[in-house]
C-alpha cells in the first residue's frame, strides 16, 4: 500500500494494482472485529486495507497475561533456567 497527499495505492492478493483518490474515500475505519483496517467508499463499498494489520494479540477472550497456577516449567529434563547453587 502507499498513500500520498492525492490517493492511496493498494494491491490485492491476486496483484491488481487499484488507485483511489482521497476525494473518492468517504471513511477509513478500523473496527475492533477485524483485523484489517479498511476504506469505505461510495455506495457503502469497502476495500481491506491489508498492509494495515491489527496488533492485538488474539486470546479467545482471555486475558493474554498469565495470573495464576505454579511457575512453568522447562519442557526440557535436566535443563533449568534458574542457576543452581
């Protein structure tokens, strides 16, 4: 993708290059259920911006933090990461 002061160049999985104006683009949005942004164009037309990806992690609703259970421990036998003394 690549946007300049006059329009926004974008290219789609297949390879087409498409040039879009900014006086043609109505909005450019973001919504929290996708993971691309995307601009919204005359006749309510929308096109995925995909080189502009969401950076949140994906968690299936849960906290992404662990915060509770016993310390991991090292899948390796024998291996620690802690030094012994």
């Amino acid at each position: 993708m690549e946007a300049d002061t006059e329009s926004v160049r974008t290219r789609s999985y297949v390879g087409n290059y498409r040039t879009i104006p900014w006086s043609v683009i109505v909005d450019v949005q973001f919504p929290s259920n996708t993971r691309f942004a995307r601009l919204v164009l005359p006749g309510d037309e929308t096109l995925a911006l995909y080189a502009v990806a969401a950076s949140r992690p994906r968690t299936g609703g849960r906290d992404h933090a662990r915060t509770a259970g016993p310390p991991r421990r090292d899948p390796r036998p024998g291996l620690s990461r802690r030094p012994t003394s």
